[in-house]
C-alpha cells in the first residue's frame, strides 16, 4: 500500500513537471511575440514622433508636479494643454501605424 502511495505521488510530481514545462513555454512565445510587435511598431516611429513621446511624458510629470510647486501651478493651463496635445498626437500616429499594418496584410 505504501509504495502504491509513492507511485502516484511520484506520477503527480511527472505530471505537474510536465504541465510547468508546457506553461514555460506558451510564456516564452508569448513573450516573443509581444516583443516582436512592440520592436516593429517602435521602429516605425520618426525622430518627431519620438520627440511628442517624451513631450507627452515630460509633461505628464510636470502634471504631477504641479500639487507641490506653486511656479507649475501658475502655468498649468499650459501643461494640461501640451499633454492632452502631445497625447492626442501619439494615439493618432499609432491609430495610423496600425491601418497601415491592415493594409500591408501584416500580423499584429
């Protein structure tokens, strides 16, 4: 009886290696694959566009800074309106990389 137990202990232990195994691997190739997409669609952006990115971040940040200064807090108008600008800019050449991928009949 005792080594009926520890055969199928041992079965269980194959079997959930096994499991972890299949699972390390659909997180490989779905890592892969994220990494993939997001390396094409970095590598589609210009230097101008890359330049709204960090303008949107920037201000982003300085939003953030507003509750402790009151300098930002004077210009925040100004702020709000480069990030909803800059953010604005992103999402439409994203919106665009993406239809051109519809209409490349490529993968995303």
């Amino acid at each position: 009886m005792r080594n009926h137990v520890f055969e199928q202990t041992e079965k269980y232990r194959d079997l959930a290696a096994a499991h972890a195994e299949n699972l390390r691997k659909y997180a490989q190739l779905g890592y892969n694959t994220a990494h993939d997409q997001l390396s094409s669609l970095l590598s589609k952006f210009v230097l101008s566009e890359v330049f709204v990115l960090k303008l949107m971040l920037i201000s982003f940040g300085v939003l953030i800074g507003t509750a402790f200064s009151d300098f930002f807090k004077k210009h925040r108008g100004f702020v709000v309106f480069a990030f909803v600008a800059s953010v604005a800019l992103f999402v439409y050449k994203t919106i665009q990389l993406v239809d051109s991928w519809a209409d490349d009949d490529a993968d995303f």
